[in-house]
C-alpha cells in the first residue's frame, strides 16, 4: 500500500475507499483538461506570429482530440477501478474501449488536421498568394475520403470483421453496383475530369452555348457543380453533362473587344476621312485601350441611310463593369470627333422627289 492510500484510508477509516479513488481520478481528469487547453492557447498565440500554416492548423486539429482522449482514459480508469471493485466483467472492456477511442480519435486529428490546411491555403491572411480553390478543395477531400475509409476498414478489423472477405465481396459486387450506379460514376469520374483538365474553377464565370447555363461557380462537388446565376438563382448540374457540352470561361480572357458600326449622313462624305483618321487616333492614345492588340477604324459600306464605318478595338480590362465604362467613353469621343468636323450622326431618312409642274403632263404628250 502506498502513501496515498495509507492517507485515504487513515481518512475513510478503509470504507468506500475506492468512491475516494473515483473522486480524485475526476478532478485529476478536469484539471488535466483545463491545464492542456490553457497550454494550447499559448502555443496557438506563438503560431500565430509564424508565417507557416501548418503549425496553427495542427494545434487546432489537435486540441479536441487531445482532450477527449485524456477524458476517455480518465473515464475508462474510473470505470476499470469502479468494475474491479464491485468484481464487474465491465473492467475486460477498458482497453478495448481505449484502443477504439485512439483510433476513432486520430481520425478526427488527422481529418480536422486536413480541413483547417486547405482553410489556411485558401486564406489571403496565411497566404500572401492564396492557392487554387479548385485544386485545394479536391484534394482536401481526396484525403479525408482515404481517412475515412481506412479508420472505418481499422475498426471493422479490430471489431473481429474480416477485411480480406469483405475486400472479396466488394470485387464480386462492384460490378453490379457499377451498373446500378453508372449515373452516379460518371458523375464521380465527370466531376475528377474538372478537376484534372481544370476548365473553369470556383469563382469563375462560366457559360455554354450548348446549353442554358451561364453564372459564377461556386463549388465543385464529386456529383454536382454549383453554379449561380445572374438573377442569384443556384443552379446544380452533373459533372457528367460537362463531358458533353462546351464551355465558354469568359473570365479567363486576356481584353474585351469592342466592336461597334456607326454612320453618317451622305452629305457628310468629305468628312469621313478626317473622321476615320482622328477616331484612330484617339483610341492609339486612349488610356484603356490595348494598343498591343488590333486596332481598325474604317470605311465599311453604303447603308441605305447612312454611310457607315466601324471601330474595332479591345480594351485593356476584362471587368464587365469597367469594360462598359471604357466603351462609353470611346462611343462618346468618336461622336464628339464627328460632331468637330461638322458631320451628324445619320438615322434611318426617306427622301421624297417632287416631279417640277408640267413634267408629268410632258410625259404623257
């Protein structure tokens, strides 16, 4: 009998020893709970200040399983000593229970580990330059899947399943769930196709002129790609239909054309060359427009109201709003060039010839 227990029983007199027992393993427990979370608030304020991201996710990944796991042991202590006293079978199930409990918890660590580094990657606060959200994402859950799937395997055989006949059986079966499946599957595969070929990725705006789809991506799943439209109406489509459509990723162009016709009067014909010539000018020296792309201002055809030329030109930008702001500027200027040179900006005219008086009773003589 060692000391503490020579002191507990001076103390109880030898009765209900181990209730004594129980009670200091739960304020061992608590207070071991308490010190361990007060000792990783320190340690996550000195990660803080490191410019790595892996340091602050694996305490935060560990905090919660390295508490409960210090409750675990301390309840299952208590229960072993608790079973032993009153001569219970209760007490073979202690480490049984223990070894599931680190099991089922280091799957926890590890999955929780694996989420809070695909959070800091994609966080321009740890990231001076944030990684790819599409490939991060995928492979985040590439990983939790395997976690998963091997702690759930590790359970079964510690439980006294047989993985080997398991394993067989889902050889045998694959086939008819293949089948039975083949939807979800080519989703599956649809979905890992994006992430390799990679055609768009979250954040994109996307659009087919195979189908009515157009909108910003806002998360690519293993089945479904979600994507929101302009009037903000969520719209989920299979990963397996973008194997068949094509897809425009307007967000991945390098200018914004403009390209616009725009006409004259007939009277004004002596002015066009003076307005083609100066509308050329003002966009090789406008600001937002890309001068290292193709620049066309010409003559392009009679209309029948309107002697017309076009303006061909791109910008600089690829924002939609900013690309409609530079364009109204550039329309705004060619008119105020036409105007300079006394000419008018012509619209759809009828003229209506007047035959002299007596011409038309000439002709009938």
């Amino acid at each position: 009998m060692n000391a503490i227990e020579t002191w507990l029983v001076n103390l109880t007199g030898g009765t209900y020893l181990w209730i004594t027992e129980l009670f200091l393993i739960v304020v061992v427990v608590l207070f071991a709970g308490f010190l361990l979370n007060q000792i990783f608030n320190r340690l996550q304020v000195r990660a803080a200040k490191s410019p790595t991201v892996w340091d602050d996710a694996f305490l935060e990944a560990c905090r919660s399983p390295a508490i409960w796991l210090i409750w675990i042991l301390g309840i299952n202590f208590a229960l072993s000593i608790t079973a032993q006293r009153i001569d219970s079978p209760l007490q073979d199930l202690v480490q049984p229970l223990n070894r599931l409990a680190f099991i089922v918890l280091g799957a926890l660590f590890i999955n929780g580990f694996i989420r809070r580094v695909e959070r800091n990657l994609l966080d321009p606060q740890y990231m001076s330059k944030p990684m790819d959200a599409t490939t991060v994402k995928a492979v985040s859950k590439l990983f939790r899947a395997a976690v998963v799937i091997t702690a759930i395997l590790v359970i079964m055989q510690f439980l006294g399943y047989s993985i080997s006949g398991l394993l067989a059986f889902g050889g045998i079966g694959g086939i008819a769930v293949g089948f039975a499946a083949k939807d979800l599957l080519a989703n599956f595969f649809g979905g890992l196709m994006i992430y390799l070929d990679r055609p768009f990725s979250v954040g994109d705006w996307v659009r087919s002129p195979d189908k009515e789809i157009e909108g910003t991506v806002e998360d690519i799943g293993w089945r479904l790609t979600r994507i929101r439209t302009f009037d903000k109406r969520p719209l989920y489509i299979p990963n397996s239909v973008f194997a068949s459509i094509s897809v425009e990723n307007p967000s991945r162009m390098t200018n914004r054309r403009i390209y616009e016709s725009l006409g004259i009067r007939y009277d004004d014909i002596a002015c066009m060359t003076p307005i083609v010539d100066q509308v050329t000018a003002m966009l090789n020296t406008h600001p937002e427009i890309d001068t290292k792309e193709v620049i066309i201002v010409n003559f392009d055809k009679f209309a029948p109201s309107s002697l017309d030329f076009f303006v061909y030109a791109y910008t600089k930008t690829t924002a939609w709003v900013k690309y409609h702001e530079v364009k109204q500027d550039v329309l705004l200027k060619v008119a105020e060039i036409i105007q300079a040179n006394k000419a008018e900006i012509a619209f759809p005219t009828s003229t209506l010839h007047i035959a002299p008086p007596g011409l038309e009773n000439s002709d009938k003589a």
